[in-house]
C-alpha cells in the first residue's frame, strides 16, 4: 500500500534540519526497499524549503506511521505538522520526471 508522509517544516527549521540531515539520509538508506520517492517541498523561488514529501509502500498504515514516527527530521522537530495518508498510484510516468534534483 501507499502512502504519503508530508511534513510542513517549522518557521525555525533550518538549523534543526542541518542537524539531523545525515541521520535523514541514512533513514532513508536504511529503507530504500519502500521508498518510492521522496523530496523537499519548496517555495516558488524554488530555494526556500517548506517542507518534505515521501512515498512509502508498507504493508498496512501501522508501518506507515512507525515510519514516519521514526524520520529523523520528524524526532528533530524539523515540522511544525506531520500527515500521514493512504493513497493509490493511478498515473505512472518516470520517463517525465526531472533528470537531476533541480528539476531539469
């Protein structure tokens, strides 16, 4: 099952988000076998980070919510409110995502 963890950062996230990036990304490492995409949401200036969104295929919502319970950014305080809900993949298109992290 799918499902989408969104995290809104605090208006104080940035030095807590630097703190617990790299134990971010090793969670992230650690639990590649479910993640099916994940990224910072972003202002329209395309540099602000507001957020965070990660796709996740567990097998019923107690996984999703120890996940996302577990997210280091979520321990560190890094969001002012975390959702956690199921969703169904309906349109499937990797061949039109971005080819970097910027987006080209």
């Amino acid at each position: 099952m799918l499902y989408m963890v969104y995290g809104v950062d605090a208006p104080d996230a940035g030095e807590r988000r630097a703190g617990a990036r790299d134990e971010h990304f090793a969670y992230l490492d650690a639990h590649a076998d479910i993640l099916v995409l994940g990224g910072a949401t972003l202002a329209d200036d395309g540099e602000t980070r507001t957020g965070s969104v990660l796709i996740v295929n567990v097998p019923d919502r107690r996984a999703a919510d120890a996940f996302a319970q577990g997210e280091p950014f979520m321990k560190a305080g890094v969001f002012s409110s975390q959702t956690v809900t199921r969703m169904r993949r309906g349109q499937w298109n990797p061949a039109a995502a971005p080819k970097t992290a910027e987006g080209n």
